[in-house]
C-alpha cells in the first residue's frame, strides 16, 4: 500500500504563489508517475500536473506558463510551483500517484488552495 501525504496550499491573494508538495510512503512497485489534480466546487476532478520518471510533463492548458511540477525519485516526491495565481485556481488540490505495473491509483488526503482578495 502506498500512502500520499500533501502540505502546503492555504489563502492567497490574486496574482500570488503558493507550493505544494507531496510524500509518498509504503511500497511502489516498478515505474510511476506523480502528479496532481484538482476538484472545485460542483466541478470535477481535473488533472492540473503530471510527471512522469523519465521527465515527461504535461500541464493543464489554463496553467502553462504559471505552474511548475517536479519530482525527487531519491526521496519519493512531488512539488508543484504555482504563480500568478488567480481565482480560477481555487480548489482542493490532490497529490496522485499512477503505478503502471499494477495499474493503481494512490491519492493524498487533498489541500485547500483559495485564491481570493
């Protein structure tokens, strides 16, 4: 079983940054890819992040140019660097994680980011 912890998020006024990141714990079998998603109210879930071991990235189209996904393999981690951050982006953000040889999903527990004046 595999565990995903998060921190980080919180209340931002428009136009500020905020840095997520996330832990993961137990055992992963082979390769991965780490990530995150977002749910806003009465929305559904969306994948914001995604990143894979090879370094492949790809990003949801209304947050290219503003967030940032990365990962340390070494300590089993996944950040994710948001500016310019607008009203739009609030959400509960979700640390995900994909095991591809047992084609399971691994989800944190979720982080509150509001973006509001």
């Amino acid at each position: 079983q595999v565990q995903l912890v998060e921190s980080g998020g919180g209340l931002v006024q428009p136009g500020g940054s905020l840095r997520l990141s996330c832990a993961a714990s137990g055992s992963i079998v082979g390769d991965y890819i780490m990530g995150w998603y977002r749910q806003a109210p009465g929305k559904q879930r969306e994948s914001v992040a995604q990143i894979s071991s090879k370094g492949f990235i790809n990003y949801l189209d209304s947050v290219k140019g503003r967030f940032t996904v990365s990962r340390d393999d070494a300590k089993r981690t996944v950040a994710l660097q948001m500016n310019s951050l607008n009203p739009e982006d609030t959400a509960v953000y979700y640390c995900n994680l994909h095991e591809w040889s047992r084609n399971n999903d691994y989800w944190g527990q979720g982080t509150q980011v509001t973006v509001s004046s």
